[in-house]
C-alpha cells in the first residue's frame, strides 16, 4: 500500500536544464579512470567509474525524459549522477559529462543534449556549467504520475 500511495502523490518540482549542441574541450588534465558503459534497458545507457571495487561515479544517459516534453524536446539527457564522497572536488563529474557530452554529439545522431538538476543542487550546477553546457530553462511545477500541472518556465 505504501507503494501505491508514493506513486498517486504530487510532487513539487523545481529543475533546471541545461544544454549543450557543440563539443567543449576542457581546460582540465585528461579523466585518468577507464569510463565503463553499460546498456541498462532501450531507454537508459551508465556510464561507471570502478576503483577498488567501489563506484567513484555513475552518469546515466536517457534517450527520453518526460519532463523535456514541456520545452518542446525529446533527448537525450543526462541525469542521476553521482560521485563517492571521496573522490568529490577532483574535477570527475564535469570531464565524464562532458566526455559524454562530446562522443554522442560526435556520433551524429544528436543536435543538441540535456542535463536535468535540481535548483538546489549547487555543486552539480557547478560541475555542469564547468562542462561547457549553458542554462535553457528553469521550471517551476507540480507533478502527479507522468503529468506536470502549474508549470512555470522561465526562459535564459
């Protein structure tokens, strides 16, 4: 029952989303991990740093996300990330997006990509920025099972 009652809840939501349609070339030392990529399912591809046996970082890239929808886009974006809290402040997340960034932008398939964050998320703004991706929209709404509602998008 909980289950069911966390689906039929209304989020609010306050997201950010940037994008990026040409490669950036970082002006930081090349990533010194070997990035893994792993096809999850059709819609979901991870991108994962291992050292140790322990996760230093995990991108994850969707082919579709619904919230794109209100902007009038379809993908791909980029989104749950994370980096092991001791390998933070070395730079990992910004070079691995934007590695990302650059070998699907170059494979041809794609004009322009997303990464979706959340207004709080002030380190992952950073990083993102520091990828070479520029801020498209900000936007404000309520969200209930795949439906969005008392949206406000502010455009930059």
């Amino acid at each position: 029952m909980k289950l069911v009652r966390k689906y039929l809840k209304i989020y609010s939501i306050h997201i950010r989303i940037y994008s990026i349609r040409e490669h950036v070339d970082l002006k930081l030392p090349k990533l010194e991990y070997e990035l893994e990529k792993s096809t999850i399912d059709s819609n979901r591809t991870d991108y994962v740093i291992h050292e140790n046996d322990i996760v230093v970082h995990k991108t994850t890239v969707f082919k579709y996300l619904n919230v794109l929808r209100l902007i009038g886009k379809k993908g791909p974006a980029i989104g749950d990330c994370f980096t092991h809290p001791d390998y933070r402040g070395k730079s990992i997340y910004p070079r691995v997006i934007n590695r990302v960034s650059n070998e699907l932008l170059a494979s041809g398939r794609y004009d322009e990509l997303f990464i979706i964050v959340n207004d709080n998320n002030t380190s992952s703004i950073i990083g993102i920025e520091k990828a070479g991706y520029q801020l498209k929209v900000e936007i404000i709404s309520k969200k209930f099972l795949l439906f969005y509602f008392n949206t406000q998008i502010k455009k930059f």
